[in-house]
DNA sequence: AAGCCGTGGTC
DNA sequence: TGACCAAGGCT
C-alpha cells in the first residue's frame, strides 16, 4: 500500500506561518473585533487582550457552550442576561436547575443548561482547571468548546473543529469527503495551521473567516486572505466544499395536546423526563395519534395513559408545526375540561395545577410558548 | 459510529 | 418557503 494521504491532499505545514500572517493580517481589519458582539473575549477596561493577558474564564465558558451549534446573533442577549442572573460560579451552582433552565428557556439543546449546572457545581469546590483534559472531564464539554475556552482565556495553543473551522478547511483541500467521517484528519490539519504564538488571535480569526466570508451559500472570495491557496477556490465552485451526505428525510407525527382546565380555572402542567427531547421542560400533556386514531380520542387516551385522568375534550385551541433537528411534528391542540382522577405523573417528573398567570415560571419549549400566547387570547 | 438533541437566521 | 445551517457533545 502506498501512501495515501500525501497523494489526496496537500501538506499544509511549510505554509502555516505564511497562511497564519495573512489571516491575521485581513483579521486585524476585518475581524469581529467588537465588545459589542463578543464581550467576553475583552478585557475589564474594553482592550482586546495582549498576549500575556487572561480573560475572564467563567465569561468565557458560558459563551462557548451557548455557542455550541447556536450562532453568535442568537446567544448574546442570553449571555448577557445569564451573566447578569448567574456572575460567579457560585451564584450559578447555588441556583435551582429550575432557575437555569428558566434562564436558558428558548436557547434550545436543553441539555446543556443541566450540564453546565452540573459543571459549576464540580467547579466551585477548588480551582479551576488550566489543562485541556480536565476542561474536557467536565459535563458538556468537548474539545472543541474546551480548546476554545482556554485558548481564548489564557492563550493556550489549542486548536478548535466548529463548523466553521470544518468548511473552511474543507475548501482550503477541497476534501472529497464529509468532514463528520474524518475528525481525526480534521483535526490534524486545525493543529497544523494554529499560530502557536498567537493562538487566540488565530482561533478567532479562523472562525470570523468562515462566519463572515468563507460562508455556506455565497462565499466573498475576492475578500478571502486564503484565495491565493484554496483548492475549492481553484476549482471553481466553493459551494461544493464541504462534500455532505444525503440528508435524511424527517419522519412527520401528529401529536395531540390537551390544555386540562378544572373548575377553579387552573391548567394542567408537567415536567418531562431529564433525559431525551426537551428534557426537563414543562409542557401540556399529551401524545402521538395512532394509525386510524381521531384527534379527540387520541388527547383522551393520551392523557388517560400518563396522567391517569378523565377529561372531556372541547374546542380546537390551535394546531402547529414545528421542525425539530431529527423530526417534524404537528401539535393538534384542544381546550379540555377535567372530569375525574388526581393527575399522577406516569410518564413525567411531576404534574402541577397552575394558574394561566404562574405560566411564566416554568420552563417551556418554543412550541408550547405559542400555545400559552394562544390560551391567553382565548381567556381574555 | 451514527443518531439524538432546538431554535432561529437566512436565502 | 422549505431547506440548510449554526462557535458540538453525548451515547
């Protein structure tokens, strides 16, 4: 067997210091260099570190797992308002998982609310790791976001794999493959190009790069530092890189959804499980319709099933869409009117009669956000 | 290792 | 407007 690797894709190494000056030269221009866009690179006094100079790292960590999968636009209100809510890590590991996930409510991959709960908790007993793997040991952190923290924190010469990252090197090869089946490539050619003196400066220059010029849909070429040696750029179409597999078709459910209302006027709530979709949010009951399966009976045995309660179902509230990552579903949602049984929670963490006005105290998934807006309209 | 896990921006 | 995608991690 001969060598592949040399044979398929360029060895980029003689070229780093060269590809790393004209990054960071076009970064130092056109850098999202703003304390406005991402504070907590910045120091106290509003300086984009030196060097030697050291960030807030509990500012640092936060930001990145909001970042995880989630763009920069989106995670910054929250960033603020949990910095606000949450500013030490002893703040953050004395909190409720309640209030966390009431704080990180909207962001989406929930899990990640519990696990940085989790984290802090582990965190506020002694100092605080400096050493990618005991980044790396802690609940929600990967190499990625682990690398990102201490490279962005302390300047550690740690190199990231986001998705931007991931496009730009694909491009730069024009790799023939989808990057998700060759990490450990990936990930080599990432270590290859960090600038070692500057590796905060080169990380973020790199994810600028592919967020701002180098992006999926039209890529500004004539403003990229890295045309004169990408090989999609030479090919013609960057659009091409990176190779992706097929996608999946999303399987589409019918869900129906009972608002339970009893005689006093409350609404019945429950908590799904910590584990799996939207874990540990509360939500109206209810279920999958079976194959056949009216609306109406499907909400009267759902909620027979979980809750082990008799209602009457009444009038169509609202029915949704919503796209998941992995699954389409349909809410068919009704107004309900409790009959009989003490609501227990068979399939749930806990069941709970509320008032429409306590709403806002539980933590919701975006979906059922609409049907409380739509509840609320039919109330007044 | 491939599937699960949310939401909103963007075209 | 539906489809793709985002500063990924976990199992």
């Amino acid at each position: 067997m001969g060598q592949r690797s040399g044979a398929e894709h360029r060895d980029l190494s003689a070229l780093a210091p060269e590809l790393s000056q004209s990054l960071l030269a076009w970064w130092e221009i056109h850098g999202r260099k703003d304390p406005a866009l991402k504070p907590w690179m910045f120091t106290k006094d509003g300086r984009w570190p030196e060097p030697h100079e050291h960030l807030n790292v509990l500012e640092c960590w936060i930001a990145e797992v909001m970042l995880q999968q989630t763009q920069l636009k989106v995670v910054l209100p929250y960033w603020q308002g949990w910095m606000k809510v949450f500013p030490t890590v002893d703040a953050l590991a004395a909190a409720s998982l309640e209030q966390v996930r009431l704080q990180w409510q909207g962001l989406g991959y929930y899990s990640r609310a519990r696990r940085l709960h989790a984290a802090a908790q582990r965190l506020a007993q002694g100092p605080w790791p400096r050493d990618l793997d005991s980044w790396m040991g802690l609940p929600g952190i990967g190499r990625t976001t682990a690398g990102s923290i201490l490279s962005s924190g302390f300047n550690a010469p740690l190199a990231i794999l986001d998705g931007n990252v991931k496009r730009v090197l694909a491009r730069l090869h024009a790799h023939p493959r989808p990057p998700a089946r060759e990490q450990v490539l990936f990930w080599q050619w990432s270590e290859v190009l960090l600038d070692p003196a500057r590796p905060r400066d080169f990380n973020q220059a790199l994810m600028d790069l592919g967020a701002t010029v180098c992006t999926p849909r039209n890529p500004d070429c004539g403003r990229c530092p890295w045309q004169f040696c990408c090989a999609a750029y030479a090919a013609g179409d960057p659009t091409r890189w990176p190779m992706t597999d097929a996608p999946k078709p999303l399987p589409f459910q019918v869900i129906g959804v009972g608002v339970v209302l009893n005689a006093e006027g409350h609404v019945l709530i429950d908590q799904r499980l910590d584990e799996g979709l939207l874990g540990g949010l509360w939500e109206f009951p209810g279920g999958k319709q079976e194959p056949g399966e009216s609306i109406e009976a499907c909400i009267e045995r759902e909620l027979k099933e979980e809750l082990g309660i008799v209602i009457s179902v009444g009038e169509e509230l609202i029915t949704l869409d919503h796209a998941y990552s992995h699954k389409k579903l349909r809410f068919v949602v009704y107004l309900c009117a409790w009959v009989s049984g003490d609501p227990q929670p068979l399939a749930s963490q806990q069941v709970r009669w509320v008032s429409p006005d306590q709403l806002d105290t539980f933590a919701f998934p975006a979906a059922n956000a609409k049907m409380i807006e739509a509840l609320r309209r039919s109330i007044n």
